[in-house]
C-alpha cells in the first residue's frame, strides 16, 4: 500500500501552522517539484529535531487539482460543501495549497514554514496563515475536550486513509479545513451546566451524556451520522485552538477516504433533521472559512515530482 503522509494520522502535538497559498504562475511542473521537496524539508526537521515530533501534510485543492496534475483525479474529489441555513453557515473560501506543520516546538514550526514560503514565494501567494496550540489538556476555547471522539490507533488509518476502492490514489486523504470564530463573551456568560447541555458532554472529563439525557440539538448528538447502511460515520480531526486577545476559534482539520462522511456531519449540524433541531454549538461560533483538499500519498507526490 501507498505510504501515506506522516502528518494524517500524527499524534496530538503543542504546536501547529497552517499555510493556505492561491498559485499564480503557470509552470505547474516546478510547482509539482517543490511539493515534493516540502517533504524532505519535513523529515530533515523531524530528524535535527527528533523530540519535537515534527510532522507535515501537503494537499491540493479540489479546484486546482486537475491544473496541477491533468489526467487521473481523486474517485470522490469533489469542491466544499457549501451549506447555509438561516444565520448558521458554513462558507466556501476555495485554496489551491495547504500546508499544515505539528511539532512540539514553536520555533520548529516557524522555522519550517519559512522555508516552505521561501520555497513557494516566487509561484504561489500566501493568502492566510493560522498558528494553532494546544490549550490545557488538549481543549477548545471553550474549555471543553477537543478531538476525543477520534478514532484510535489502526483504526486511524481505516476512516482517514484511501484503500483499494481507489488503487490509483490509496494512502491519500480528503481534507476539508474551516477556521471558526468563537464568540466567547457570550459563551462565557452561560453556566457549565447549561455549557454542557449544548455540548452533549461533561466539561471537566468530557463524557458524553446517556441518550436519554441528550438532546438531539447538542453538538454531540448532531455529529454522530448514521451512513446508508447504519454505520456510524467518522472522520479524523487535528482540530487546534488559535487566536490573540481580541479572536479567537478553532482551526478545524478533518480527513477521511471519503468526502462524504465530511459533508454528512455538516450537513447534520447546520440543516439539522427534520424537527429542526441543529447543533446549538453554532450559535456561539461561526465558520468563516472553508475549503476541500486532497494529500496524496507519499509515493504520488514524490513520483510526479521528477
């Protein structure tokens, strides 16, 4: 099987960067050199730097993707979804690159993005750069656990990771990243029981509640989708907290072998079910950005980067 990328299904890490560039030159065979370069500048920081658990990921847009390698595309390569119902939303803000770098170091981070921009600069835009940490134990801003309904161990590679359905593409994943604002003064002025109410979970150990306590508006309620046959739907999040004093949100990072158990989530969140009940979580958030990628395999990128 493909290798895939180290970054996929990495381990939780205290640092992140996150690079979205828009291309503007049409020498699309450089540009396929240089993402392969990206992953020699990873491994040669994850080996200077082995206790900073350096990991990166590289991915290509969905609407960029055939530009940059005509011919064969992703079987279920398909633009973000985007969903809008009343005031909740979830806009569509399409990018031809994204480049997500973990360590346990600041500095790391840093020092890897620059030369990935140095490496970009002369071809490609840099439209937006994010810097994620990790916040306590590993929550959200709103005090509330992040990620721990995530797969674990093997079974990380069975939700994120492309199989055999798609031979040409397998170790790739579908990537769908949104970047959410918070409104934490309002937040703030709930109590943790009315918090956790929206949430679905416990605060301090983050359990969800018993299906005869929960609502079907909590946040945990509207992400847990049931796919044609029954089976619950899952993805892999590297979701992390970003933001100064006067914003703050969540980087969301989500990847699957398919675009459709994405779609299926947001589509539960914002629409809701037929009731009417949606997740009240987005009433104190909103999704400002939006985009679906694909991060091939190791083997793809480094074989079209000849």
């Amino acid at each position: 099987m493909s290798q895939p990328q180290k970054g996929i299904c990495a381990e939780p890490n205290l640092h992140a960067l996150y690079l979205l560039f828009n291309v503007v030159d049409e020498d699309t065979a450089q540009l396929r050199i240089k993402l392969a370069k990206m992953l020699d500048i990873f491994d040669h920081y994850d080996q200077e730097h082995y206790e900073a658990m350096v990991t990166g990921v590289v991915a290509i847009g969905s609407n960029y993707w055939l530009e940059l390698y005509p011919g064969l595309i992703p079987l279920e390569l398909a633009p973000f979804p985007d969903i809008h119902c009343e005031d909740r939303q979830a806009p569509a803000v399409p990018c031809d690159l994204f480049v997500q770098i973990r360590a346990d170091r600041a500095d790391v981070c840093h020092a890897v993005g620059s030369e990935i921009y140095d490496l970009l600069k002369d071809q490609a835009e840099l439209v937006e750069q994010v810097k994620g940490f990790r916040y306590l134990e590993g929550r959200d801003l709103t005090g509330f656990m992040e990620g721990s309904d995530n797969p674990r161990g093997m079974k990380k590679l069975a939700v994120a990771i492309v199989g055999d359905e798609d031979t040409d593409f397998a170790g790739g994943s579908y990537l769908h990243i949104q970047r959410y604002r918070h409104d934490l003064d309002r937040w703030n002025l709930l109590n943790i029981a009315q918090q956790e109410v929206i949430m679905g979970r416990t605060r301090e150990e983050g359990v969800p509640f018993a299906s005869e306590d929960d609502c079907s508006s909590s946040h945990y309620q509207r992400c847990r989708v049931l796919d044609e046959q029954g089976n619950p739907v899952q993805i892999l999040t590297q979701n992390m907290p970003y933001g100064d004093m006067q914003s703050q949100g969540l980087f969301t990072v989500s990847c699957s072998r398919s675009p459709k158990a994405f779609s299926r989530i947001l589509q539960s969140r914002i629409l809701g079910d037929r009731l009417g009940n949606y997740d009240k979580l987005l009433d104190y958030t909103k999704a400002e950005t939006g985009a679906a990628f694909f991060a091939p395999s190791i083997q793809f990128l480094k074989r079209n980067g000849v």
